[in-house]
C-alpha cells in the first residue's frame, strides 16, 4: 500500500463481500462476555459457533489524511433475546467521526460517549447514519432472514479501542420483546 496511487475496491451490491480480499470474521465465540444471557451464549457457541459478523480492512495507511472505508456485514441471529450485533468500539482518537451508509437489511447503530450519553438511529437501506466525535459505535441486526450490510468511511489514522466496550459493554442494549426491538438498561454495564 505504501505506493498506493488509487484504489479501487469491488463491493457485491447485495452481499457487502468484496471477492477479491480477506475480511475479518468474528465468530460467536469472540464475542464471550458481550452478551447479557451467558448460559444461552455458552449452549450456542458449544452447539455451533456462527459467523455474526465480518468487515473488510482494506490495509490503508493509518495516517493523516487517508481516509479508510469498507463494508460490516452482520449476520441475523439472537443470543436469547438480544440480536446479533458487532463488539462496537470508540476510536482511538476519540474525535473522530463516522459515517455509515446502510446497503441491505435492517438495524440499528447503538452510540454512547464517555459522558455517558447515548442514542441509537435506525439502519435502513438508503438510510446514512452519522456517528459524532467521542462515541461508541455498535450495529445491530433486528432482521430474523437478512443480513445487515453497511458501508463505512472515517479518518485512517484513527485507530480503534475495543478493549472499553469488551470491558464495560454499552449502557443500553437493543432486545427482542413481543416480535419488535426495544432498547433496555444492560444489566452487566459497568460504571467506572
Ligand atoms: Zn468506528
């Protein structure tokens, strides 16, 4: 990449997947300690360990100026009661903005920033959706058939911190009740 002049990258419209490149692929077992019912986390995982989400890095130079995207794909799927989603991250460089263009499905972005505000918007194809400075960022797949396809575009050299979320969790979690999604307190969130 270091010569890189252009790049062209080729996303399948409907699948988010890009033949020619290696995306990152979290299984269900990389996610232990995200979800709130550990007993249905652990039958599931030891049952059959799913793909819930990959994501394209496209190996852009992680420097001022560069701007890096690429496409999340997340799976449609629930841990009892709470959808398939992604770890979710702040970015290293906490003032860093995101924004998210919804390709196929239907879900939401969970935010939070560190002074413990939140919100969510709804993903939709057709739907940006644009994650300020200082927040937290999660997709989340409410579809019981289709997968969650976003583009993604932010600063290259931002850097991400998971290991915040993977500690703490969101405050919020989105849940399945009576069919429909609802946001609820997480009751493993921890304050520091
Ligand atoms: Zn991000």
């Amino acid at each position: 990449m270091e010569d890189m002049k252009s790049l062209l990258v080729h996303f399948d419209r409907k699948t988010g997947l890009s033949p020619d490149r290696d995306s990152i692929q979290r299984k269900l077992s990389a996610m232990a300690g995200m979800y709130a019912d550990v007993v249905k986390f652990a039958e599931m995982v030891e049952q059959d360990d799913v793909l819930v989400y990959e994501f394209y890095d496209l190996g852009l130079p992680e420097k001022a100026g560069e701007v890096a995207f690429g496409t999340s794909i997340t799976y449609p799927g629930k841990v009892g009661d709470e959808y398939f989603m992604t770890k979710g991250h702040f970015h290293t460089i906490l003032e860093t903005a995101e924004v998210y263009y919804c390709l196929r499905g239907h879900g939401y972005m969970l935010m939070e920033n560190p002074e413990g505000e939140w919100e969510t918007q709804e993903l939709k194809p057709g739907c940006a959706v644009y994650v300020p400075q200082r927040y937290a960022h999660r997709s989340i797949n409410i579809s019981d058939s289709e997968p969650l396809v976003t583009f993604f575009a932010f600063r290259s050299d931002a850097g991400h911190d998971y290991g915040t979320i993977e500690t703490k969790g969101f405050r919020k979690l989105i849940v399945e009740k009576s069919g429909k999604p609802v946001i609820v307190d997480n009751p493993k969130w921890i304050e520091t």
